[in-house]
C-alpha cells in the first residue's frame, strides 16, 4: 500500500493538512518508526543518571529498548538493549557499579564497552568467533546535561547539532547544564502522536483551549519562527504586576520560549524554569507524554513552592491540550472530515512540522 498517494504543498498559503487517515491507520505508525523515529536523534536521558564508570539506565526509542553507560573508560556509550544469542535482555531498569551486563535470559555476559566476554555451555559450537556478537551500538550525542541516541547512523549526516540549531546559542543565558531535575509526570492520551504534535505546534488555540495561558501572555505578539529542524514560539509575558498571573519576566527573559525539536521533543523555557516534553507512540491511537521540570534551586522552601506553582499551572495546561487532542483524535475517523488548510499567520509551526514527515517519509 502506497501511504503517501497523496499531495502535500510546501507553500501554506496553497496547502492543504495531512489526510485523517495518517492519524487513524496503524500502518503509518509502522512506517514512521523505521523512516523517522530510527532516523532523528531521540531525547533518552540525563547524565547526571550515568555519572560514575559502571552506572548505567535502560531507555527505548519508539519500540527499541536501548542502553545506554558509562564504561570502565569513562566513556558514555549506548547500546541495543538485546543479547545477540536469543534477543533476551542484557540489562533492567538503571543501577551503578556494575562491571558486566548478563543478559537475563541465558547468561551471557558483556562488558560496558560491549564486547561478548561469556558464553556458558557453549562448547562444541563451530565456527563461532565472540567478536561477532557484540552488543550493536547506539550513536549518541549530548546538549548540555541532556544525551541524545540515534539508531539509525547510516540514514543521514545529521548530527544533534544540525537538529537543535539556534536553540543552544538561545538559551544559553538559562545555564540549562547546572539546572537540576525537580519533577516529572507522565500522561497516557488517547490521540496520535502527531495529533498532540499538531497541536503543540501551534498557538493558534491558546485563546480559545488556554484561559490562564492567556492571561500569561501577550498573544498579540505572539509569534512562530521555523528553521531547518525546529521552531520556536515566542510568547512575551505580558508586563506589570498582577496578583493572577505566575511568571514574570526578567532582565535577561522577557517571554517564553516554547522550542519544538522534529519529530517529537519540546523545550519549554521560562524566566526561571526548563522542562522537556517528550511524546512517544505507544499505539496508532494512543500517545505517552513525559513532562520533566528543571530548576537551579529545587531545596530551598521558596524554591519548592515555585515547583510546586510551575508543574499545577503547566499540569492545567496539559488537561486543556488532553482534552482537545482526544476530541479531534475522535472526530479525525468521521466521515466529514478529511484534509483542512493552514492558518498563514498562525500554523507555519504545523505545516513545517508536517512538510519534515512528508520529506522523511519519502525518504529511503
């Protein structure tokens, strides 16, 4: 089945959206899995999580368990979550100080750079050399304290850097590697995942999803700016002092940054906080969203409080999105909608975000 007969114009001013049934078939998740989650660099983890040789935490991109550790060297490196005898799995959870992986199935063993180092009973196998079935390796990069795997290195030259863009050189007045983890909360949605991407994409919606956003916000100003591989919303805070609003801005930010990363990371950046926002298909109809917070001060009781402020504003607004993203979820399988068109001065944010799947999607 061809998934892609259909057109997509690169100009919004002609085009038209993606068609209902790329949300609502299982069989694009299939294809989009292999051509853009293997192919893009995949938020996985922290290192403050593989700090010590030996330390070590088991992630997944898409539906490839990975893992990724620091070696006896030092060096961080990440690796397929799959012994090469039978696909049992080499290692669970995180833990630290370890000096093999043993895989949990039949036993073989692997040190932290990857080699086979034991195969019991196995005497009697021909032509079996161990250095043929080393953990395959993950590519991974880092940004600051976060690191970034890829499965598919061969796809295309793109390093994490060419996929962040500005974004380092934009925040770095927030000092985002001496941030520390506060929170983090999960929110299974029943939507697609780039139903909830669409929608993330866009400020279109705030005035009418989003009253205490708004009144955060200037939305007059409120601007989408596309590069190559991401987007950025800009949303200046609306000035004076108001006993209703939480943020205020400061000297060095004035507005809230809200950076989308193709195909499926979001930084949202404020005065005093980061956090990511990373959606993950579970199903072709059913999306996990994972929010992290980071802050510098996460002890001092004031700190707690400002936490404590952040996440409920930000879990309001994540009750808002769920709730809008599961009604179109539903309505994308009626038969009176198919395809619709692009606010110009709004959705440039989703139409580029729609033109990167189109162009991975075709891609071989």
């Amino acid at each position: 089945m061809n998934l892609l007969n259909f057109d997509f114009d690169e100009r919004i001013e002609y085009a038209e959206t993606l068609p209902a049934r790329c949300y609502t078939d299982a069989a694009y998740l299939v294809a989009e899995q292999q051509r853009i989650f293997n192919r893009t660099w995949q938020l996985v983890g922290r290192l403050d999580q593989v700090v010590e040789p030996g330390s070590y935490f088991t992630a997944n991109v898409g539906d490839e368990p990975i893992v990724i550790v620091r070696g006896d060297d030092g060096e961080l490196r990440g690796f397929h979550n799959v012994c090469r005898h039978r696909a049992g799995p080499v290692a669970q959870g995180q833990g630290s100080c370890i000096k093999k992986f043993r895989c949990g199935y039949h036993g073989w063993t692997y040190s932290t750079d990857g080699r086979l180092i034991g195969v019991p009973d196995f005497d009697g196998v021909e032509n079996f050399d161990r250095n043929d079935f080393s953990l395959l390796p993950v590519k991974i990069q880092v940004w600051e304290q976060f690191i970034f795997a890829k499965l598919d290195g061969r796809a295309n030259a793109f390093s994490l850097r060419d996929f962040l863009e500005d974004i380092p050189a934009t925040t770095q007045h927030c000092r985002v590697s001496d941030m520390k983890f506060a929170e983090r909360r999960d929110y299974m949605i029943d939507c697609n995942w780039k139903v909830y991407v669409d929608n993330y994409a866009e400020g279109y919606h705030v005035p009418i999803v989003h009253p205490s956003l708004m009144r955060e916000i200037d939305f007059q100003r409120y601007r989408t700016v596309t590069s190559r591989f991401s987007s950025l919303q800009d949303a200046p805070i609306k000035a004076g002092d108001d006993p209703e609003r939480r943020y205020s801005a400061t000297a060095e930010q004035s507005e809230a940054l809200y950076f989308w990363v193709f195909p499926n990371l979001m930084l949202n950046i404020y005065p005093d906080n980061l956090s990511t926002n990373l959606i993950v298909p579970v199903g072709h109809d059913k999306t996990l969203t994972i929010f992290e917070w980071y802050f510098h001060d996460v002890e001092s009781a004031a700190a707690k409080e400002r936490i404590k402020t952040t996440v409920d504003l930000s879990d309001e607004i994540q009750q808002e999105d769920i709730w809008i993203c599961e009604q179109v979820q539903r309505r994308l399988k009626s038969i009176a909608y198919d395809r619709g068109r692009y606010s110009v001065k709004r959705e440039n944010g989703v139409h580029q975000f729609h033109s990167l799947w189109m162009e991975f999607m075709e891609a071989n």
